[in-house]
C-alpha cells in the first residue's frame, strides 16, 4: 500500500452540526432585551409629572415638606401645619393656570391674571389695547381644565412622596396602603396624557417664558 503526500488542493470537510453549533452558540451570547413594561413606562411617566406644575410650587414642595413633616414623623402640631402648607401649594398651582405675560412694543416683560375680559396685569400698569390684542388672553374653559389637572397632578404628587404618607397615614391599612400606590400613579398617568392632548399657550408665573 502506497502512501501519497495529500494535494495543496484538497478540501477538508468538516461535520454537518458544527456549524448549527456555533450559529446556536451565536443567539445564546446575544442578550435578548424585552421591551418595556406598561408599569414601567408609566411610573416614567410620573417620574415628570412635577414639571408640569409651576417651578416655584415644586420648589417649595421639596424644600419645605420635609421640615414642616418632620421627616414623616408628625404629631398634633405638624400635621395641621403639613396639610396647611399643602393647601396652600394645591391653591398656587391652581391659580397659576390663570397666569399669563406676554411682551409690550419697548420688550418689557408683563405679567397678570387672566379674566373674563382680559388680562389683569399685576404691576396695576395700564397698557393701551388699540388692536383688541388683549381679548387672547380672556378666561377659557381649557384653563379652567388645567387648573383643576395641576390640582390633581399636585395631589398625586404629594401622595407618593414618603414623608407625607408617613405623616398622615403612619401605620397604613394592606387596603389604604393599596389605594395610595395605584389611585396617585393612576390620576398622574391620566393628567399627563390630558395635558399632552389638550395643551395651553399660557406662559404665566413659574412657566417658562417664550419669546
């Protein structure tokens, strides 16, 4: 029996199922990433409700929850004082939808209140409306709508945050604890879609200003 050296030219074969293997390997190594959640989308969401309220609200509301709660821990005195303040931030978030500026011809910057015949402005300065320019800036039933929306918005704000639930409900019921993880996060996803679909032209206190 004659042994020959192999050809420069031959082809070495290789087994049928090596290749699937390394193909099966291939989709093993690549992470398979699921899309997102309808929750986690929606606690996104949530996650900017507070920039649809006025600035200087959200500020206080930060800065001065945690003092007048005690850090969550409320007695006879805070927590008047705590539902109090609340009162008082629900009330400028309400009335701030009825703000409004716009600039006069020498580029000062006015601000005031929108009534049903105008815009009362808050300086008491007196500004000529020779073209009815003025009659944009009446009451609408849109700006009633966000009001009452920046109220809610507030509100299920206020519920999520630790130190206010501890504040007034310490020892939350499996039933209450319950309605303050799904009623805030239900009534913010809403309120966020509402103000997408129906938005405002009014730039007023604590808004940003265009041009």
């Amino acid at each position: 029996m004659s042994l020959r050296p192999k050809s420069k030219n031959s082809i070495e074969l290789q087994p049928l199922g090596q290749d699937r293997n390394e193909e099966t390997h291939n989709l093993i190594e690549k992470p398979i990433q699921s899309p997102p959640s309808t929750l986690s989308q929606a606690l996104a969401s949530t996650a900017h409700l507070a920039n649809l309220l006025p600035t200087g609200t959200v500020l206080a509301f930060q800065l001065l929850v945690p003092v007048f709660t005690n850090n969550g821990s409320c007695d006879t005195i805070t927590r008047p004082l705590s539902l109090f303040l609340l009162t008082i931030l629900a009330v400028s978030c309400f009335l701030a939808c009825f703000t409004d500026s716009f600039r006069s011809p020498d580029g000062k910057l006015h601000y005031g209140i929108a009534t049903l015949h105008g815009l009362w402005l808050f300086e008491g300065d007196i500004i000529e409306d020779k073209d009815n320019s003025m009659e944009k800036y009446k009451v609408r039933f849109i700006d009633c709508m966000h009001a009452f929306m920046s109220v809610l918005v507030f509100v299920s704000i206020a519920l999520r945050d630790k130190n206010v639930v501890s504040c007034f409900y310490p020892l939350p019921e499996h039933e209450t604890k319950e309605v303050l993880d799904i009623v805030p996060l239900g009534i913010g996803v809403l309120c966020g879609l509402l103000f997408v679909l129906f938005p405002t032209k009014r730039h007023g206190v604590g808004y940003p200003v265009t041009n």
